[in-house]
C-alpha cells in the first residue's frame, strides 16, 4: 500500500505465467547471419547441421545467455529479432484508468475482465438494497468487495455512494429496471423477500445471472475499479513498455505496475532490454 495525493492506493499483483526463452530469438538472428556455428551454445551450433526435434527445442528454449543476442540489443541496435521471444504476465488489481494507458501499447495480446460479464454481484446488492429501502445495505456490502484500488474506506464510501446514486437515478428513469438488473426467473425473489435485503442479495446470487447485465450499468464503473488481465508482449515490445512505463514521468499507478512486471521477469531477459546502470 502507498499514499499519493493524499490517497491510499493498493498496488497491483503479477505472476508470469509463461515465457518462450530467448534461444528461438538467436536462431533468428543467427538465420539473418547464417552464423550457427559462431554461438555459444552448443544447441544452437547444432542447428545448422540438423533439424531441431522436440528435445533440441527444449533445450533452445531453456538457454540463458546469447553474446549475439547482446550485441544486437546493445550495440547494433537490432531489436527486431527480440520479437521472436514473448513473455505473458497476470496482473491482478490494477485499475481501469492503467487499463487505458496500458492499450496505447498497440503490438501486445490483452483479455481484461469483462464489466459486461461480472457486474452481477454489484447489481443484485443494489436490487436488494433500493427495493428494501436500506441504502447502507449497498454501501457496506460493496465495501467488501474490495473493487478499488484506492485503500481509504472512507474515500471508498463516496465511491460506493455515488454508484447508489447513479443507480438509483437510472431506477427512476427507467419503467422496467428491474427487468434490466435481475434475470426474468428472479424476478419473483423480489416479492418474496420484500425488505430483507440480506436474503434478497443471497437469493439473487444463487439465482440464474442475468446475461450480459453490464451492458446498461457501466456508466457507473469509475477508473478507480479494479480490473484483473492477462496480457502477452514480444520482447521488443516489452522493453518499449518498460522504458516508458518505469519513467519517472509516467502516470504512477501504471509505473508501479510496471516496476512489479520487471520484478517477475527473469534477468536473461531484463538484460537485452533494460541498460545496465
């Protein structure tokens, strides 16, 4: 947890779930040069005698070191052949304001927890709350979500409120809200647990989800929420992201997810894209 502007703010988790090596990237580059036999590694002089069978590619897969690769990188500035290695990260708990810078990276696979798919919880402790008339209901239910990154609760009661009311706007506007919120075999609950909002929200989570429910809610979603995404760069576009990213003038919550993607990078790669101080 860190403090800045005066807010608390919770920072981002990030496992790697899987990385190519770098060895498939020094064939390529020892292809452009058709220089097999002046590598290092045994695997890779091999190449240019043989055709790789699977235990060969394994073994590219798991070298550590290339000076070619190095030179490249450091001194020619070759960085295409970097593209040939990708690593994919999950990242859990960043916000959506990250979300948004983090999509200007173009050349990047991205999934990213769908608003449209996963805002049932959030709607039916509303159902519950508005059609009891408890209020705080919503707002100490949602509090244990733990949707934002910001960490003050007291801060957090103002986001949770202003959902509430967002919503309940909408509620007023709308004839058939309910018909929006809950799936057509709940609606029933809502007669029969007429101002227990407890029982309500229970029933209406063990119920048929209501598909696509995000679609008329996501007004109410700020960049404070927290998303959960998997995301895979190539090594070249990794090091792009990294060198911007890590910058002190970067947007701070986007550095910090940043610095927690380099600490799970394993160094073989961090040495080809980050200058060594």
């Amino acid at each position: 947890m860190e403090e800045m502007y005066g807010i608390k703010y919770t920072k981002p988790e990030v496992v790697l779930l899987q990385d190519t090596g770098i060895g498939v990237a020094e064939t390529a580059a020892r292809t452009c040069y058709d220089s097999f036999g002046n590598s290092e590694n045994e695997i890779v002089q091999e190449i240019e005698k043989v055709l790789p069978d699977t235990k060969m590619c394994e073994s590219l897969n798991n070298i550590e070191e290339s000076q070619l690769l190095d030179d490249l990188a450091w001194t020619y500035f070759h960085h295409s052949i970097l593209e040939h290695a990708n690593l994919s990260y999950l990242i859990r708990g960043t916000s959506r304001g990250v979300l948004q810078e983090h999509a200007r990276h173009r050349i990047q696979a991205i999934s990213v927890r769908s608003t449209r798919y996963t805002m049932s919880s959030l709607i039916n402790a509303f159902v519950a709350a508005k059609h009891s008339g408890e209020r705080e209901f919503f707002i100490e239910k949602v509090l244990g979500f733990d949707m934002f990154v910001t960490a003050d609760e007291a801060y957090n009661r103002l986001e949770i409120s202003a959902m509430y009311e967002k919503l309940d706007f909408q509620s007023k506007k709308v004839d058939n809200f309910y018909e929006l919120a809950v799936a057509k075999s709940s609606l029933p609950l809502l007669k029969e647990f007429q101002g227990k909002p407890q029982k309500l929200y229970d029933a209406l989570q063990t119920g048929k989800k209501k598909r696509n429910v995000g679609d008329a809610f996501k007004h109410i979603i700020t960049d404070n929420v927290k998303v959960d995404m998997v995301v895979t760069f190539n090594l070249r576009s990794l090091k792009n992201y990294l060198t911007l990213r890590d910058s002190g003038a970067a947007y701070f919550q986007i550095r910090w997810l940043a610095q927690e993607m380099m600490k799970v990078t394993p160094k073989k790669y961090l040495d080809l894209i980050i200058k060594k101080k």
